[in-house]
C-alpha cells in the first residue's frame, strides 16, 4: 500500500501530471494511485524526488 493518492492531493498535483514527469502512461500512474499496481523501488524513488518528498512519506505503515 502506498500514499501517493494523498500527497499528489496534499500538493494539490493532477496523476497526468506525475505521469508525464515521471514518463510513464496516466493509466500505470492510476494504478499506483489506486494501489491496484505498486511501483518498483526505482519508481518510488523517482516520484518522491518529483514530489519533493522522501520515499518512506510515500509508503503506509502497516503497524499502525
């Protein structure tokens, strides 16, 4: 599970926008956003820095 839905919406950032940043198709960014599909370390790497985040921000703790 991952948060990426709520810091695009925190920054008041649109998924195309992510998509094109990002070079990926909106369709793979609305599944990471939906969290249908989780995005390789790599990507969540790649979209924290877009986001100007850190990754781990991006990630849900489970042990809550």
């Amino acid at each position: 599970m991952n948060r990426i839905k709520e810091v695009l919406e925190e920054k008041g950032i649109k998924q195309i926008w992510l998509a094109d940043q990002l070079g990926k198709s909106y369709n793979m960014v609305n599944s990471y956003v939906q969290n249908r599909r989780q995005p390789s370390i790599e990507d969540l790497y790649k979209i924290g820095k877009i986001l100007n985040t850190e990754a781990r921000e991006l990630l849900v703790n489970s042990l809550k």
